[in-house]
C-alpha cells in the first residue's frame, strides 16, 4: 500500500472525516488561488519555487555549487543529445505538479515527453530525472518534501549530490519509493533513465577529469 492510501485508510477511520476533508479542500482552493498569484509574479531573473503553499526564493548560489551544477549538466546534456535520447534542462526551467511547482538544478526528459513540450511553454511536465545539488538552504527541501513529491509522481531516477563532500546520491524508484542505489565519492555511476550513461564520480568534481570525460561524449 502506497503512503498516500494508508493517509486515507486512516482519515477514514476518523468519524470527522468528511468535516476534515472539507477543511482540506477549502485550504487548497486558497492556496490554488495564491499559486496563480506566484505564476504572475515570478520574472525570469528570480529562481523561485512554489512548495506546499510557499514562495521559496533562493539566494544566488556559491562558486562549488555552480562548478558542480555546471559539470553534471554539461555530462547530462552532451550525452543526451550526442545520442538523441531526450532532453536536457539546467536551474531556470519550472516544472509542475500536483501541489508544487519546482525548479531543479537538471531535469533530464525521454524523448517521447520531451517532443510533446511546445517552443512556447513555460512549465514543463514531471521529469524522468532529476539532479539536485545541496546546499545548506535547501538540503531539507531536497531531502523532504521533494524526494517525496519526485517519487509519488513517477521521477524515475535522482541524484542528490553534496558540493562540499564531493559524494553522488543515486536514488532510483522501486514500487513507488525511492531505493539508494549507491553514496559514493568514487567509482562509476550507471544511469538507470539515461540509457548507457556512466559517469565517473571524479567527473562531476574535478575539472580536469571533468573535461577528459567530456571529450570521450564527444569523441
């Protein structure tokens, strides 16, 4: 049984069940309501979420961090494309769930969902696979409500992956909960959405094994 039918096998054995479910309701029409609100107030230059309720407004990152993004993205999106498998995206790009509207450091789609987005789009469906990289801000957020949210709606595949500590979280979804495949900061990493990706950990954290990586995608 997955967490979501337990929730409501026990609300049901609540004799207000149906009083607490009109509550619930109300209290997601309003934050619907504040949701479109978000969409009208959100720029291009504000990298900004939309998590149960909230704006999250993030700070501009630290140079590891956007090292670390940069190199993951970089690997991601040159395989991806060298090999036509599916589509990319880095930071600024918003995808929409149920509840939440998230902006990922990478989001990878298969080619069957990344054809069906239009050039005009702004929110982007429920990704295949998602990469995070920590920061102290948003570690909770990577580590909570996201895993959480990534894994109900089917992202096959995520990668949390810590700057400072130079380790790769691989997480991959077995009977809709998330698995950890491997916490490394060594070896190989094999992709299980991104068909006959292997990345070597170093590639993600060392410039110049970062950029010999890349001229064997290229090669």
């Amino acid at each position: 049984m997955s967490k979501s039918s337990e929730v409501v096998e026990l609300l049901l054995e609540q004799p207000d069940a149906f009083k607490v479910i009109e509550a619930a309701q109300n209290k997601l029409r309003e934050e619907q309501a504040r949701r479109e609100r978000f969409y009208d107030e959100i720029t291009p230059d504000i990298k900004a979420e939309f998590i149960n309720g909230e704006m999250i407004v993030h700070s501009p990152v630290r140079s590891r961090h956007a090292f670390v993004s940069d190199c993951a993205f970089r690997i991601v999106s040159l395989y991806t494309l060298r090999h036509q498998l599916g589509r990319s995206t880095h930071e600024k790009v918003m995808s929409r769930f149920t509840r939440n509207d998230y902006e990922p450091d990478i989001m990878f789609f298969r080619k069957e969902k990344a054809d069906a987005i239009q050039p005009n789009q702004a929110l982007f469906p429920v990704p295949d696979f998602v990469i995070e990289v920590l920061s102290s801000a948003t570690e909770g957020r990577d580590r909570g409500v996201k895993y959480n949210d990534y894994a109900s709606h089917g992202v096959e595949e995520y990668w949390m992956i810590d700057a400072d500590a130079d380790i790769i979280e691989q997480y991959h979804l077995e009977n809709g909960e998330y698995k950890l495949i491997k916490k490394t900061d060594e070896g190989v990493v094999h992709s299980f959405v991104i068909e006959g990706l292997n990345i070597p950990v170093r590639a993600m954290f060392d410039h110049e094994i970062h950029v010999k990586f890349v001229q064997e995608i290229l090669a």
